[in-house]
C-alpha cells in the first residue's frame, strides 16, 4: 500500500529525505510496524531518515528494530510518555501512538489510562513548539464518537454522548480531551498536528497474548478450541489491517489538513463482533469450531452496545483506501503466529 502511494506521488519522498521522525508507543503494534515500514522505505528509496523511537522498556522493543539500534538511522530514548521528553536535537515529524489500549486496563486503572493519555499529549505538544516540528500525527479512536446505535455513517463532525460516569469512558473520554488539546495548541501555539481516529487494528504483528476480542478469536482457532463470547456480541464497528494504518498515518503526517481529524477504517469490514466470531469460525476455521455463548454477569468491563460505521470519505480523498480484508488481517496475524511456534 505504501508503494502504491508512493508511485501515484501522493506520497512525497522528498518531503521524508533526511528528516527525524519520532514515534511514541513504539513497542506497540501500530509504533513498530510504523517504525519498521519507515526503515524499510528509507532503505529502499536511499532517504537516510532518522528514527526516534519512545519506549518504557527497551527489552520489549521488536527484535529486528532492536538490531537495528547500532546503526545511524534509529535510536531510542528511554522514558514514560508522562514526563517531558528530553532531546537535544531536532525533531522534524512526530507520530504520537503512546496510548493504553487494554479494556481491562480502562476498569482497573483508569486514572493512569487518563494521565497516559492526556499527560503524555500535552508532552509531545510542548516539544513538537519547541522543536518547531513540521507535521504531527496524534492517533486518536473511534471510541471517541460514543456509544451511539444510531444506523448511519458517522462523519467526524458526529461526536455523540459518553456517560462521563462510566470507568469504561475513561479511555474514550481521555482521547476527546486529547483532540481537543491538539486543537487548542493548534490556534494558540500553530503546532501543524492532524488526529486520525483509527477503526480497531490488527493484523500481522499482534502478540499472541493480545486480551482483545479479535486476538481471543483466533487463539481459538489456533488451539482448536471453541470461541466463547461473553456479550450478546450485537455490537458493530469497523476493522482496519495494521499496514493499511500506516499507509493512512504517512499519508496524512505529509498530506492532512492542521487541525482536521481522519476517520480510518475498511467499510468491508463492518460487523457485529457476533458476525465477526461466525466468520471466523466458518472461514478461518473452516467449521470446525463452534461458538459458545457465556455471558459474563459483570458488564461493566464491557463498552455499551455501539454502532461505529465510520465515513472514510475525508481520507480517501487524500488518494487512500484500505487494501486488505478481515479474512486477509485474520490470516497474516495467524500464520506469524504458527510461524512462531514452527521455531520453538
């Protein structure tokens, strides 16, 4: 997909020679598969783009990027998203995909999911001033349009209701300040930064042990096991392949209007996580397993029942459009892990 948009120039590669890009979140799927295809792509167009990469933990980073710390083009620097961010050179773009995704998290710990967010914005807003940064991208939800079950296309103007009162908003929520932190920095201060409200991700590239509803899936598929939904599973919202999100990140980070907010995701894939787990048991599994209802009596760990049908008219008239299926980002993120296994 990158090459696709490179080769109808709407990516330019002039505007990457030579720059520093820092990623956030770079030991998370979206920051490594971002960091890894900008590496690849300055390799392959001779670009010399330099990589700063955010992380907590260096032993999390991915193998291939950790091997690649020795060389010129990629660094680190080691720190919570929380605490200013200390670089002495300069910074051209920044990707900011620091952010904790885990619903478990959002129940359990929901003032560091708030602080995470909204802390660690307001963080790279400060250093994007101070550097004079040329482009920023805050990747934002589509939790952040609420839990409505109204059935039609939600733009980005069609913010709905969120109970403030519920835990499970603590990420929603904590997300809709962060936009509107990017927007206050974007009049008072003219920091260039553009907000992507990504569809749920995934696809190659998800660790096994993913706690996510799309990862449970296909474990149960990977261990011939039946798939258990603890909801009625009517919830519907749209899916989006991890490489289709950096096409969509790059492409923005160069092309976006400042201060204007993308919806990203695949309408192919819209369904309801009921639909998804039948998909998954007859294509991915081929019918050999089946689907349990267990209901969990503790719903509160569980988002309300939503509709989010994003309209992706915005960002495909950028030039983009999503390359790749459910059945395609089900298939890649299995066969890596099998592949994992086939080495152990």
């Amino acid at each position: 997909m990158i090459d696709i948009l490179i080769n109808k120039k709407l990516i330019r590669l002039k505007d990457l020679k030579k720059k520093k890009i820092l990623i956030t979140g770079a030991t998370g799927l979206i920051g490594k598969t971002l960091a890894i295809t900008l590496y690849k792509i300055s390799m392959k167009y001779h670009l010399d783009i330099s990589l700063i990469l955010l992380v907590r933990d260096i032993n999390r980073l991915d193998k291939f990027l950790k091997e690649l710390l020795n060389n010129n083009q990629i660094e680190c620097i080691i720190g919570d998203i929380k605490e200013p961010i200390k670089y002495d050179s300069g910074i051209d773009y920044i990707i900011h995909a620091a952010s904790i995704t885990d619903s478990k998290m959002m129940i359990e710990k929901p003032v560091e999911v708030i602080y995470t967010n909204i802390i660690g914005t307001k963080n790279i807003l400060e250093l994007a001033n101070n550097k004079k940064t040329i482009s920023v991208v805050y990747l934002s939800s589509m939790e952040v349009y609420g839990f409505t079950t109204e059935d039609h296309l939600l733009t980005e103007e069609d913010v709905q209701y969120l109970n403030p009162l519920s835990l499970r908003s603590s990420y929603p929520e904590s997300k809709r300040m962060c936009e509107n932190l990017c927007i206050a920095y974007k009049n008072e201060y003219s920091i260039p930064v553009k907000i992507l409200r990504l569809a749920q991700t995934f696809g190659k590239g998800v660790k096994k042990n993913d706690t996510r509803v799309f990862a449970q899936f296909a474990r149960a598929v990977t261990e011939n096991k039946n798939i258990q939904l603890s909801t009625d599973g009517l919830s519907e919202r749209m899916y989006l392949d991890v490489e289709d999100c950096i096409s969509a990140i790059i492409l923005v980070l160069l092309n976006g209007q400042n201060g204007s907010a993308y919806n990203v995701g695949n309408k192919e894939t819209f369904c309801s996580i009921k639909e998804m787990a039948e998909f998954v048991a007859g294509e991915i599994a081929n019918g050999d397993i089946e689907i349990e209802m267990k209901k969990d009596s503790d719903t509160s760990k569980f988002s309300p029942k939503h509709k989010l049908y994003l309209d992706t008219s915005k960002i495909e008239a950028l030039g983009w459009k999503p390359a790749k299926n459910l059945k395609d980002m089900y298939f890649e993120m299995i066969k890596e892990w099998n592949d994992e296994n086939s080495i152990l």
